[in-house]
C-alpha cells in the first residue's frame, strides 16, 4: 500500500508555481520563463475555488450521512458498532476511489469524507471502550475521566496514520490536541501528578516540536508542510501557555474545585515565563526571520500584559487601554520607518514589494562569463639571457 494519498508531485508543483510567480513579481523571472515554468510543473489535480470548496464539503457531509441513516432503514439502528463499521468503511473507500479517480486535492469532498470517516471510527472507539469500563464512567468524557486513556491511544494512532497518509492540517491539529489532553488526563490523577502538570506540559510541547523538526529533515517538506506549521505553532502556543502565571493559577484552583484561585507555588518561576518567553520567541523569530515564531510572540506579549494586569492592576482599564494603543502605534510607526530601508535583514516592505536592482538572470549571468578585463598571462616571457658576445658564452 502506498503510504501516500496524494500524488507528491501535486504538492511540489504547486510549491514551485508558487515560488515562480512570487520570483517574476519581484523581477527576478521573465514572463516567458515564469510560462515555462509553469509548463513543466503543470497542476493537474482538481482544487476549486474556497466557496465552491466548502460547498463541496457541506454537500458532502449532508450525502454522508443519509448515506449512514440509510443503514437504518436495514433494522441496524439496535446495533451502533456495525453502523459505525459500515459507514466508516464505505466513507473511506469513496475517498480513496475518489482521489484516485477525480485527482481531488483538498478539494472539499474528499477532506468531507476523511472528517467522516475518522468521526466513525472514533465514535467506534470510544462505544467499544465504554462498554467494557464500571458503569460509573461509561458515559462520561470528561478529562478527569481514569479510563480516558484507553480511547485516547488508539483514537491518536488512527490521527496520526490518517496525517501520514492524507497530510491533513485539521486532523494534525486533533492530533495534537488529543496528545496533550493524554498526558493532561495522566498527571491529573495524583497531587505530585497536578503539581507538575505544567513542567510536563511544557516538556511535552517541546518534545513534540523537536519531533516535528526532526520528521521535517527526513520527509517530503512540501508533502506535509501545511501539517508541519501547524504543529509548530501548536507546540509554541501550548508551551508558554502551560508556563503562563494566569492558566496555572486559575488551572490549578480549577482542578482543586477551589471557590476563587489562591497564590500557587514557584509563581516567581511561573511569572518569569510569562515575561521571558514572548520576549525569547520575538528574538528567535528575528534571528531567524520565522514568521510562525513572530505571530506567536507577539500574541503571547499581549497575553502576557494581560495576565500581568488581572493581579496587578495600577490604572482603570480605558485609560490602561488607551496608554497601550498610543504605544503600540507610535512603536509601529517608528519600526515601519526604520525598517522602510532593510536593516539587519528585515525589511517592513510587504514581500513581492522589495526594491531589486538586479535580476536573477543577470546575477547568474554575471556569476558564470569570464571576465574580460584581466588579461590573460603570457605563457612566454621575453627577455632574460645576455647579449654580450652574441651567444658565445654558454647563458641566454
């Protein structure tokens, strides 16, 4: 069985018309060599426009699932768990027919029919899981639940093989979710367990992102590249929420059914996250000009001025908010000025925009011709020996 849905070179021929037409609006690339590029990588799967795509989708979902009731009507309703086999099975071999057949890519349908296909098969998993746990917690899903895990872990593995093969950025963000819901639903269990739920959250985070790095050297990048940057920025979003001061705070009197939050423990620690690490992650994203980065320090700065404000409150909130805009534009005007110029590598010019005195035909043009104005070396040297004696004695 071939481990991808999708034909790769869908992604990678999508990924460099891009890069052509993104090159040839900054001069780099000519009209002709942008259609020629365009003639070699031609895209030749099936992705309409995102409101025909999301016609396409619902339609989809509503055929599905008449499709399900229509199992029904064959006295199966008394029996959930073949219903649930049926549908799954008969959604997963339409979209496997379907991107084959009509080479749809994202097209709408056929990311319908992945959502409904796991939605059974998950719906399987935890009625299968429910019916062998004490009646005590067979109907309940909350994350307190003891035996969560054993729908969880199985539920991850269909996400993951289902990423792997269809490179879904929905399903990898569930995926992700359903990870940290497992070691949160683990930990939560024990005083020792809640005491370090936040430190094992962090860890978990920034193992999940080093994984991502690692998988991304290994892999087909364009493949699953929508993939990889959500889960980046997922992997960012829950470490410096699962260090904020707020979240542990109201987190920690929440799991204690605590009435109002008290101080928590290690809060010098947990306020020093709350400051550092959107100021780690602005300088990293400057550093390595990382747009995922940036989004995600700057949203964390600002939950960051809140969180600080909820415990600490010097001025009323309209003249706080006030103080802050005046700020924030005066901060975005003088850095838009400075930056009009690129300086440091960063430029506050919209990309596509930049000034370019030359072009990529040009720079390879005169990378590779021989330079005319240096002579080329004599290979024979005149001069030397002595004339004295017209050659009598024995040195020329």
């Amino acid at each position: 069985m071939i481990l991808k849905a999708y034909n790769p070179a869908w992604a990678r021929a999508k990924a460099t018309r891009e890069a052509a037409a993104r090159w040839q609006k900054q001069g780099l690339l000519s009209p002709a060599q942008l259609d020629s590029i365009y003639a070699t990588h031609p895209l030749d799967y099936y992705r309409p426009h995102i409101f025909l795509r999301i016609a396409l989708f619902i339609f989809t979902c509503l055929g599905s699932g008449a499709a399900s009731g229509f199992f029904s009507l064959f006295g199966l309703s008394n029996y959930f768990l073949v219903v649930c086999v049926l549908s799954a099975l008969g959604c997963l071999v339409v979209l496997e027919i379907s991107i084959k057949s009509s080479r749809l890519y994202h097209a709408g349908p056929d990311n319908a029919l992945l959502y409904m296909t796991l939605g059974w098969l998950t719906a399987l998993v935890f009625y299968s899981v429910s019916l062998a746990v004490p009646a005590a917690f067979r109907n309940s899903f909350s994350p307190g639940n003891p035996f969560l895990p054993l729908a969880l872990i199985p539920v991850l593995g269909l996400l993951v093989a289902a990423v792997v093969r269809y490179a879904d950025r929905l399903v990898s963000a569930f995926a992700f979710m359903i990870y940290i819901l497992l070691i949160f639903n683990i930990l939560s269990h024990s005083t020792i367990g809640r005491l370090l739920l936040p430190f094992a959250l962090m860890l978990a985070s920034a193992a999940a992102y080093y994984a991502v790095w690692k998988v991304m050297q290994h892999v087909d990048r364009f493949y699953y590249q929508a993939c990889f940057t959500v889960l980046k920025a997922l992997s960012l979003s829950v470490f410096y929420l699962s260090g904020n001061y707020l979240v542990v705070r109201e987190g920690n009197a929440l799991l204690n059914d605590m009435p109002a939050s008290t101080q928590i423990p290690f809060a010098a620690l947990f306020y020093f996250f709350t400051v550092s690490i959107p100021v780690a992650y602005v300088y990293v994203a400057l550093r390595k000009h990382d747009r995922v980065w940036l989004l995600i320090g700057l949203l964390s700065a600002a939950f960051s001025c809140y969180t600080i404000r909820f415990y600490h409150s010097i001025l009323p909130p309209e003249i706080a908010a006030t103080i802050a805009g005046v700020v924030l534009i005066a901060f975005a005007i003088w850095a838009l000025r400075y930056l009009h110029t690129p300086r440091h590598g960063l430029t506050s010019v919209a990309e596509g925009e930049e000034p370019l005195s030359f072009s990529l035909e040009s720079l390879v043009v005169a990378q590779t011709a021989p330079s005319a104005s240096q002579p080329e070396p004599a290979s024979f040297q005149f001069g030397g020996g002595h004339s004295g004696g017209g050659g009598a004695d024995s040195s020329y």
